[in-house]
C-alpha cells in the first residue's frame, strides 16, 4: 500500500512575516493562536464531512476528500480528487491545500456558499466577476494581509463535457514587509455539483517569475485534473466536521 499524507494539527505561535508572504507557509510551521491574534483564518467554504479527512497518495500524487455542500437541513456530501506534485499542506490556515512550501507553486480547493447568484444557473452563465469577487474576497485565502490588486482575467473557456469552467488570471499580492505588489498567476477549474446550487473551485497558483519557467505548465496539469462526484449512498447520517469555531452553513 502506498504511503499517504493526511491532514495535521500541530501549530506555533510565532509567524515569520516574510516566509509567509513568499510562500504561504511559515518556515517555524503552521501558525498558532497567538500569532493569529486579532486575525480570522482564512475562509474557503469548505467543509469537510464528519468522519473523513484529507489524503495525498504520495506515490501518485492522488489527493482526495470528502465535503458537504447544500444547508444544513438539506447536507450533500461529494467526493473530490486531483492531482498534486506538491505535498499537503497541514496546519489551522489551510482547509484543502497543497504547495510548496520553498516556491508557493500550490492550489487549494475553495466553495462558493451563498448560492443566491447561482441558484437555477449552470456554471457557464455565470460572469467572470462572479469568480473574482469570491476568490478575492476579504476573508478569502489569497487576502489573508490584505486585498489583492491589479487582478485580470486573460482567459475563460469551458472543458469538453461542459460541466467544467477554466479561468486564467492575473493579480497581485502586497507584501507587508517591503511594501511592495508581487503579481502571482492562477487558473481555476469551476463546476457546480449535480443537485446543488454551490461553486466548487480547484485554485491554482505561481509567481509570475516562476509561471515563465514552467509553473504555468505543473499549475495547469494539476488544476485540470479536478473531479467533483457524488459521494456513495449509505446509511451514515450526513455530518459536518466541526473545526474550532467555523460556522456551520
């Protein structure tokens, strides 16, 4: 049996600024209550079900995990998988996320869970800003020192069974220490799961350095290999995986 990364909770209580920014990771390890004092973990909208965990097959790559999507009266578990060179990120910053930790190559899984905007909407219908305003949310992951500028989306296309959206963008992340914007790249794979109404994202990113030299490539190849299903039926009762104070729904 292949070897598989799963899911940590070790935590610090230091942050080292500049690692952060450069990476997504902090060189001492995942942050801890007190160096998140006064600031709120990043929200994805994921929430994984109760019971389960994150995986990475580490022979393949093979990343896998249960989620529930829907409200809490009416809960839908789906299973997602891709394929990641990068490793499992671990710690109370990250939901569903693979990187790494020298370069900040990585993508991580995001939920749209207000479906105001696309109840009763295929994936295809929905704007471009509809994606840029999600992702680059205040609380979403790519805000977590602030809001990214300069953001671009320089491609929008749909995959060949049609259920898929694939964007490519542009934006730029500030750096608290310098002071500074370093623009970064991303594409994103969209779907809207059979019987509900949420945005289920695969995100993945480089530096615009790193893109021209082969990131766009590795990025690409992972993100595209997203695939959203509907978990197997069973008896189990539908549950959400409570993680400290995040709401439920």
């Amino acid at each position: 049996m292949a070897a598989e990364e799963s899911t940590g909770s070790g935590v610090q209580d230091s942050l080292n600024i500049d690692d952060f920014l450069r990476s997504g990771v902090d060189s001492g390890g995942p942050m801890g209550v007190s160096s998140q004092a006064g600031k709120s973990r990043p929200q994805t909208g994921v929430f994984l079900r109760d019971g389960t965990d994150v995986g990475r097959d580490k022979r393949t790559g093979s990343v896998s995990a249960e989620i529930v999507l829907g409200t809490k009266a009416d809960p839908i578990p789906v299973l997602l998988n891709y394929n990641s060179p990068w490793p499992l990120a671990t710690g109370s910053v990250y939901d569903i996320e693979c990187r790494d930790s020298k370069t900040g190559d990585g993508a991580f899984v995001s939920v749209v869970t207000n479906t105001q905007q696309t109840k009763g909407k295929s994936i295809s219908e929905l704007s471009n800003d509809f994606f840029v305003t999600n992702l680059f949310s205040s609380t979403g992951r790519f805000s977590f020192y602030g809001a990214p500028t300069n953001i671009k989306v320089s491609k929008n296309t749909m995959g060949d069974n049609g259920d898929m959206r694939l964007l490519e963008l542009s934006f730029s992340n500030l750096s608290q220490s310098t002071q500074t914007e370093i623009p970064r790249k991303a594409i994103v794979a969209a779907t809207i799961p059979k019987g509900t109404d949420n945005v289920v994202m695969l995100v993945g990113s480089a530096a615009a350095g790193r893109w021209k030299k082969g990131s766009s490539e590795t990025v690409a190849q992972t993100v595209k290999s997203f695939k959203v299903a509907p978990s197997p039926k069973s008896n189990l009762k539908v549950r959400v995986k409570k993680r400290g104070e995040d709401p439920i729904f």
